[in-house]
C-alpha cells in the first residue's frame, strides 16, 4: 500500500503541450556490487548527462543490467546483494537515507528486456499503472489527456486510440514494449533506464522503439543496455564499455562520444568489441 506521506499531486500540462523538460544528469561514483560474497562490478564511476542518450555496452556478465538496476535501485531487491558507492541525480545522492525508494522510482523509470503490460488491465490502465503504484493523484480529464500524451510521446496513441478499453496482452510484442514506456513516462520521469528494450522485437518494432528514444531524448535523459553495435550506433550520443576478465568484476574499460568509441577509441579491446571480434 502507498505510503500516504509520499502521495504527491500530477502538475497539470496545458492541452496540446509537453510537459516541460525535466531532465536530469545521472552521475555514478565508484559504484561497486556484489551478490554475496561475489563481487560484479568494480568502482565503476560514469557520467549520463541530461537529454542526451547513453548506451552501456559490453558482453554478457560483465555487469551492464546490473548498473542499470542499480541506477534506480532495483539492486535493493535482491536479498544476497549489497553495493558501495554513490549514485547522484543532478547532485543529490538517490541511496541517501532521507530519500524514498519511491521517489527516486517516479524520477528514474525503468523499461525491460521482456514487455511485461499488465494483462488484466486495459491499454487505457497501463499506462496509468504509475500513477497508483507511485501515489500519484490526478482527476479524470488530467487521466484522459496524459493517456494520450503519454501513448503519443511513445508512438502508439494512432494505433490504439479506439481500443483504449482492451486488454494490454492483446497488442503485438513491439507495440507492448511501447505500451510499457508510455506507462513509465506516465509518472514524468527526468531518466528513463530501458534494458536491452529491442532484444525481443522484429526488425520493424524495433525501428519504433528507436525513433521512440530520438523523440523522447531532448525531454528526459535515457540510458540504455544494447547488445545491438548498430543500435547503439544510432541511438546514443555517447558510450560505456563494459567488461569483466577472467572472472574479475565488471569494469568500465573506456567511455566517451559514440563517434570516438566507434570510429578511433582508445583500448584495443574496445575496437575488438565494437567491430565483432568478440563478445
């Protein structure tokens, strides 16, 4: 049940506007995690700047989904794991004691792998699904208008419009995975966190989620685990290679503007990576 000290009331957007840009900067400081007594990541320290799109890439098991989950502290829900360092949104640290799980949840969102809508609800429940869960008030005709803004800022609002009543299962896979990121944008977000969002998706679906992250990248900052190197080409301003040898932890071997890290990066293993020689 909602913790009635941690309700807050929907801002009002103006009919036919966007919310205003709300953005903000995700920095990691020397973040280390561990399940156990097994560590995974290694002081792992980045910046995600606001409005801008960055991709974690990497092999399986060098840590990538669980930095990302770590960014909203979904690590937190694993009983065996524990993590050290500081995650900071635009300078305030979202592990602080004082701060809400809650509340760092309705600023920084998260999509996953497997689109998982709520089969029992309607398309028109989805996407308001936050909003409960969070605490979140709002009054009938502030509900209709974020439905549609939300399901047009995610591209779907055309496909759906007539059918808001039907079940959110009945929709095809890309349109589901559409459909959980108007529910995430629902809440207004300033980061949105989506892990390996295309990996089940054909070709076409696909190409909607991404042109769904160009649209949404100038009003919320994303960060996004790809094991795609032409998606993250496309899609991202800048890139985070991750890798853990030889059983080590999970480390950033080298991060920078996407161009730079694919055309001339730095370390060799990273040119190894990005051009398909291993991985």
């Amino acid at each position: 049940m909602t913790d009635l000290a941690d309700t807050v009331t929907l801002p009002p957007v103006p009919a036919g506007k966007r919310p205003a840009t709300r953005a903000g900067a995700l920095d990691a400081e020397a973040v280390s995690a561990w399940f156990g007594d097994r560590k995974v990541l290694d002081r792992v320290s980045l910046a995600m700047p606001a409005r801008e799109v960055t991709a974690l890439i990497g092999p399986s098991g060098c840590g990538k989904s669980t930095f990302l989950r770590i960014l909203n502290r979904m690590h937190e829900l694993v009983g065996s794991a524990s993590l050290a360092g500081r995650v900071l949104l635009d300078g305030a640290d979202i592990y602080d004691r004082g701060r809400r799980i809650t509340h760092a949840r309705r600023e920084i969102g998260m999509v996953f792998q497997k689109p998982n809508p709520f089969p029992a609800m309607s398309l028109y429940e989805n996407v308001l699904a936050g909003l409960r869960l969070g605490g979140v008030r709002a009054g009938r005709d502030e509900k209709d208008a974020l439905v549609e803004e939300c399901l047009t800022r995610a591209g779907l609002w055309n496909e759906v419009r007539d059918r808001l009543r039907q079940p959110g299962g009945a929709l095809s896979g890309g349109q589901q995975q559409r459909l959980c990121i108007a529910r995430a944008l629902a809440v207004r977000p300033r980061v949105l966190l989506m892990d390996e969002p295309c990996s089940a998706l054909d070709p076409t679906s696909t190409r909607r989620v991404e042109e769904t992250i160009a649209e949404l990248r100038s009003e919320v900052t994303i960060v996004i685990v790809t094991h795609n190197m032409q998606q993250a080409a496309r899609v991202s301003d800048s890139c985070a290679f991750f890798l853990a040898e030889q059983g080590t932890p999970g480390v950033i071997v080298e991060h920078g503007p996407t161009e730079r890290m694919f055309g001339s990066p730095s370390d060799p293993r990273t040119a190894d990576y990005v051009n398909g020689r291993f991985g």
